[in-house]
C-alpha cells in the first residue's frame, strides 16, 4: 500500500472576509473530497482572509495510481479561477505495518 500526502498554499485575492474565503475553500474542498475519494483539511493560516493552506492524503495499491491522483488534484486546484496556487509539494511513501 502507498499513502501520498501533498500541501497546497493558496491565495485566493478577491476574497474580503473569511467567510468569503471559507465558502470558495468548502466548495473546493467538496468538489475534490468527492471526484477522488481524498481527506483533506485546512491546515494553516484559518484566521487569514486571502491565503490558505489545504493538506491532502490519498491511499492506493501502486505510487503512480497514488501520484495520478495527487496531479489529478493539483489540476483541479489551478482550475478554480478563484485562487491562486504558490506552492504544491507532494511525497509518496510505502506503507507496511
């Protein structure tokens, strides 16, 4: 079994409050949570209104089905017109109990 996690910083400029900010996050993190079957979590600048940063973790039988589903993810996140990617980093390790 392989476990890939990544980091996404996030800017996200037209955003004014954090409730702005939360409902462009919660539709992203939605949209992703289910097209991939994924967990992830906000975790680091909460209390910011424009930049956030989204932790994701994907499990999978083989690294590259793991690594697809990481790009699969980056690719989404460029998609949303509404934010801004300044950083994606990712690692894929092998699991054994």
């Amino acid at each position: 079994m392989f476990v890939g996690s990544c980091l996404v910083e996030i800017h996200i400029p037209l955003s004014h409050s954090l409730k702005e900010k939360r409902s462009i996050l919660n539709r992203l993190k939605g949209r992703i949570r289910d097209r991939f079957n994924v967990s992830v979590a906000e975790v680091d600048h909460q209390d910011v209104w424009q930049r956030a940063s989204l932790g994701f973790a994907a499990v999978g039988p083989e690294a590259s089905s793991v690594e697809h589903v990481l790009q699969r993810i980056r690719e989404m996140v460029e998609s949303e017109d509404r934010a801004q990617i300044l950083a994606f980093d990712t690692a894929v390790q092998k699991f054994e109990p």
